[in-house]
C-alpha cells in the first residue's frame, strides 16, 4: 500500500482540529477588530460634527461680541460729544 503525503508528519483529523481552531480564532480576532474599527470611525464623526458646531458658535459669538463693541463705541463716541 503506497501512502499519500500530505507533506504533515501529524494525522489528519488532528490537523483537521488545529486548522479549524486556528481560524475560528481569527475569525474571532478579525470581528473584534472590526467592530473596534467601526466603533472608532463613529467616534471620528461624532467628534468632527462637534468641532464643526462648536466653530459656527465661536464665528457667531465672535460677530456679536464685534457687533456689540461698534456699538460701545458708537455709543462711547455720542456721550462724549
């Protein structure tokens, strides 16, 4: 009888069992991974979409405070006439 080599010193069915352990372990790994990268891209547009609201009220702030100093002086300038 002429044996197939399979290139393995171990047999099959216990290759079998590591081989499929491995990759179920990967596969495991790879979910983990993957669901921390969706997590951290939310994150990423959260934080962007904060940082863009929180800048119109900077601008917005920054032209009323502008607004309300032209009319400090303006006033400044009537009371001093």
């Amino acid at each position: 009888m002429h044996k197939k080599s399979n290139g393995f010193k171990s047999p099959t069915y216990k290759l079998v069992d590591f081989f499929e352990k491995s990759r179920d372990k990967w596969k495991a790994k790879h979910k983990v991974s993957k669901r921390e990268n969706k997590r951290l891209g939310n994150q990423v547009v959260a934080v962007e979409k904060s940082r863009e609201r929180w800048r119109t009220e900077c601008r917005e702030v920054r032209g009323e405070v502008q607004s309300l100093k032209k009319q400090l002086s303006d006033l400044q300038k009537k009371g001093g006439d």
